[in-house]
C-alpha cells in the first residue's frame, strides 16, 4: 500500500517501521521551514509592536493590521542582512504600495494611512541564508 505525505513526500506501509518514521519526520520538518512567518500585529497599551523573527532563505515574513484613515504609524526595522521591503494594502483585485524598497539591511519611516484598510509590512529574503529581522511600529 502506498500513503502519501503532506511535503509532496510518498511511502510503502511495507516498507521497513524505521524508514517510514524517518520520511514521517523528514515531511513535518520540511513543511515547518517552507512556511512564511504572517502575524497580525497586536497593539500594547502604550500604542507600539515590536517584533523579532527570522526570514527563510526564499521566503517571506509579513505584519499586518487594520488602520484607519488618518491613522499614522512610524515604523523601523534592523535585518541582519539585505530584505526587499515593503508596505501594502489590497484594493479589490489591486495591489497598493505605500513604500516599497529593495536590499535594505534597515530603514523607517511614517506611514499616513489614506484609507481605512487592513495595512502589511513585508519582507522578502532573496539570499541563501537566513535573515534575523527587528521590527518596531509606533501608533
């Protein structure tokens, strides 16, 4: 009989106990590091969010929250390395960036949110190794 794993991983229950928990193990892992850090951003009662995550080799991490027109958010973030960046909303179909940049291993800003709508901070990690990432937003 053949049974199949999440990780696109297939094996034979007649296949030997042993290498069956060895694929078993192989797929979980696998599935553990192809994921992408989402969070949703939790406020603290002084108005601020921080955050410390690691960005996979070819993967993402992103934040994201709803802000209201008007709204402001200063923002800051250190990388250990170089991340491509940016700031985004979804508008029906369309992609908005309201800051979006390349290779930065840092950088802030302000955003002023222009409408009421549920706002990401993205990072992607083109390199081979991982990105330790610090975050701080600031209402």
């Amino acid at each position: 009989m053949i049974a199949s794993l999440r990780a696109g991983f297939v094996y034979s229950t007649r296949m030997p106990a042993h290498l069956r928990t060895a694929c078993v193990l192989l797929a979980i892992l696998c599935s553990a590091a192809a994921r992408a850090e989402i969070v949703d951003i939790a406020w603290s009662g002084d108005g601020r969010f921080e955050r410390r995550m690691t960005v996979a080799p070819g993967k993402f991490a992103e934040v994201c929250g709803r802000l209201a027109k008007a709204d402001s958010v200063a923002w800051r973030f250190d990388a250990s390395g170089p991340l491509n960046f940016n700031i985004h909303f979804h508008e029906g179909k369309e992609v908005r960036y309201p800051e979006r940049r390349d290779a930065l291993a840092g950088a802030s800003g302000q955003l002023r949110v222009a409408l009421d709508q549920d706002y990401c901070w993205m990072w992607t990690n083109k390199s081979a190794q991982p990105v330790e990432l610090r975050l701080l937003l600031s209402r």
